[in-house]
C-alpha cells in the first residue's frame, strides 16, 4: 500500500480518468459522480472525474484518454490499472 500513498496524485489522477471514461461509454450512469459529499476518502478521484466531464468537448476529449491519442500505449496502461487494483 505503500506505493499508492506515494504516488496518490498519480492514482487519483488514472481512476479519475476511469470512472469518467467509464460515464462517457455509458457504463456508469452520471448519478454515479452526481451523489457525493466531500468528507468520504476518494473524494479527490471524483473530482477529478468531474472536472474531467465538464470541460469543453469532453466527450471527444476523453475518447482519447486511454489510447495512443494521450501518447500512451494502451498495454501501458492496462498494467497501470492492473498495479492499481492489485493494491
């Protein structure tokens, strides 16, 4: 666990871009986000998600997040999350 409170910008930053991926295709509903207060731990990763969801052009903007449109490749990262949810 150690890793994660070291890197917990960066982990926050990826499962943020998750879950607003995730409302983009649909596989989450935007209740999912909408419903929060911000005294729970992982408040900062829907916040993320939010400010994510509301920029301009975000749909087309978050199409590209996981794909070699944000210069990653997409095996990179699958083993991100993969580290991710091991933790």
């Amino acid at each position: 666990y150690t890793s994660i409170f070291l890197h917990g910008t960066l982990f926050q930053a990826i499962v943020g871009c998750f879950l607003a991926r995730a409302i983009v295709d649909e596989v989450l509903p935007p209740a999912f986000i909408s419903n929060r207060n911000n005294s729970h731990p992982g408040d900062e990763v829907i916040e993320k998600a939010v400010s994510l969801l509301s920029r301009e052009h975000c749909t087309a903007r978050l199409e590209k997040i996981w794909g070699p449109g944000d210069g990653r490749p997409v095996a990179e990262l699958k083993e991100v999350i993969a580290q991710l949810v091991e933790e």
